[in-house]
C-alpha cells in the first residue's frame, strides 16, 4: 500500500501547477527513495506484492525508479522520468484523481 500511497502522492506533486522549486524537487526525492526502499525489500526473503505485474517486472521498475532519482538529483534536474512512473500505474489502473 505504501507504494500505491507513493506513486499517487507523485503524481498529485508533479500535476501542481508552476515550476518546481527547491521543495518540491526535495518531495519528489523523497518519494522516489521510499518508492525505491518500498521496492527494494520486495523480492528478498520471499516476499511479494500483491500485484502480479509488478512482481514479473520488478527490476525494471527498480531501474526506471533509480533513473529518475538520477535524472531529478542533475545539474539541470530533468522531470520526464519522473511522470512515467505514475504512467505505469494509470496504464492498467486509470487515474484516482
């Protein structure tokens, strides 16, 4: 649930209208290290999600999240990984806005 908390929490972060400061850059860093913990513990002593799709392809998901941390953390930050994540979730579960 966490995860879901997380990925919904980015999404409503990265829609608010205006640029992104230095606070909201920090937020959005923030989510994506929980999001990268949440998916980290996954995978390890047995432990699963409750979702099937995530679980086939957690890696790349893990991947997709340490890229965007990468792409935020830049000299310029750079935003557009950021929004796919979310986009992976929308892609099957549709928007809860």
């Amino acid at each position: 649930w966490q995860l879901a908390r997380d990925i919904r929490q980015l999404d409503r972060t990265m829609r608010e209208p205006g640029g992104i400061d230095e606070l909201r850059r920090a937020e959005i860093l923030r989510l994506l290290a929980s999001m990268d913990d949440v998916t980290g513990k996954l995978g390890t002593q047995g432990q699963r999600s409750n979702h099937p799709m995530l679980d086939n392809n957690l890696s790349a998901f893990r991947q997709d999240i340490e890229l965007a941390q990468r792409a935020v953390e830049g000299n310029p930050p750079n935003y557009a990984l950021v929004g796919l994540l979310p986009g992976a979730c929308v892609y099957c579960h549709g928007t809860a806005h």
